[in-house]
C-alpha cells in the first residue's frame, strides 16, 4: 500500500467518526484497527461500525480464502467517506444492502471471468456507472442505499500542509498545491481545484 496515495486515508476516517457522531452516537476506535472498525453507541446500546474510504468513488472489500468478504457480517453499520468537491462525503449503510450489491458484482465479474480470484478485491461504485461499462456497472449507484448521508470537511493533516507550503521554482505555489493533492488521493490533477480562504 503506497502511502502517499493512501495519505487520506486517516483523515476520511477521521471525518466518518465525525459524521457519525453527528448522528448522536458516542464513537469509540476498536483498538489496533486505525479507525477501520469503530463502535458507536447511542441510547444505551452499542453497534459495531465498519468504515470504508474511498478517493476515486468506489468502494472496496477484501476477501478471505474462501472467497468470503472479511468482516463484512461483523458490521451492524457499515460507514463510507468518500472524496468529495466538497469535503468528504460520508454514507451509511445496514450491511444486508451492501453484501446483496457486492455479491451481484461479484456474479457479474466471475460470469464475465471464469478464473478471476477467490480473493481477489471487488469494487462497486457509489455513483450511477453506465452499463456499457459492463460488470464495473452491476450495483453501482451504491449511495442510493444509505440510510443517511453527510457532507463533512475534510481536515488536512500537519504533514501535508508542510509538504505543500514550499513553492518550486519551476511551477506556481498554486500548481504544486494542485499536483501533490492530487498525487496523494489518486485523482487527475485536471480535477483538482484550489480555493484559499483566510479568516479575519
């Protein structure tokens, strides 16, 4: 896993513990999983969150040996921050949905290849994918599922302020800016817009 793509990774989990307890659960990090699994507990009973985070708009799982998605049916809640124009969008979701959109795109990609892996990570998209896409199409349109959905901003670490406040001689300090954001969640540069705001 490089980390300068997965370098929003933390704070996309950091939003998602953020939204939820926006939603008035108290939110706890299961302990060693980075933020991966949380428990939130809200009117004297606790649920077990999985979180997913995504910069390009789709959602990933893994599975074991067996072909199983891990930890899947552990989850009570299943939470996906996302890249968004305007933060970090973050989804809910009841498990059940989820694993019936994962299994049809699952059926759809082996129909489409007999000898993919059983452990091989499937994808399904949070916005409407065409279907002349062809499998990457099946399920897609994911957020049409959440039970409830949340724009949050997304808070820069320390590390990438430092990493983009010194301009390169050969391009504008703007520039940089807009190239090393885009390196670090995996998106075209040609996406990336940068707005500055200073507070009075």
């Amino acid at each position: 896993m490089s980390e300068r793509k997965y370098a929003n990774q933390k704070p996309l989990r950091a939003a998602a513990e953020r939204a939820i307890a926006n939603q008035g659960y108290k939110v706890e990090v299961m302990r060693g999983s980075g933020g991966a699994r949380l428990t939130a507990t809200k009117g004297g009973k606790s649920i077990n969150v999985a979180v997913r985070t995504s910069s390009d708009r789709w959602v990933g799982w893994m599975r074991d040996e067996n072909g199983k998605w891990r930890g899947m049916r552990d989850a009570d809640l299943i939470v996906v921050a996302a890249l968004g124009p305007n933060g970090a969008e973050v989804y809910a979701f009841d498990s059940a949905p989820v694993e019936k959109a994962f299994d049809a795109n699952l059926a759809a990609r082996e129909a489409n290849n007999a000898v993919l892996s059983k452990t091989a990570p499937i994808f399904v998209c949070l916005d409407t994918v065409a279907p002349g896409r062809g499998p990457s199409a099946t399920s897609s349109n994911l957020k049409a599922k959440a039970l409830w959905s949340e724009t949050v901003p997304l808070v820069l670490t320390a590390e990438v302020t430092t990493e983009v406040a010194a301009p390169e001689a050969e391009e504008s300090f703007v520039d940089r800016v807009r190239r090393e954001f885009a390196e670090r969640v995996g998106v075209a540069v040609e996406k990336v817009t940068v707005e500055f705001k200073v507070s009075a």
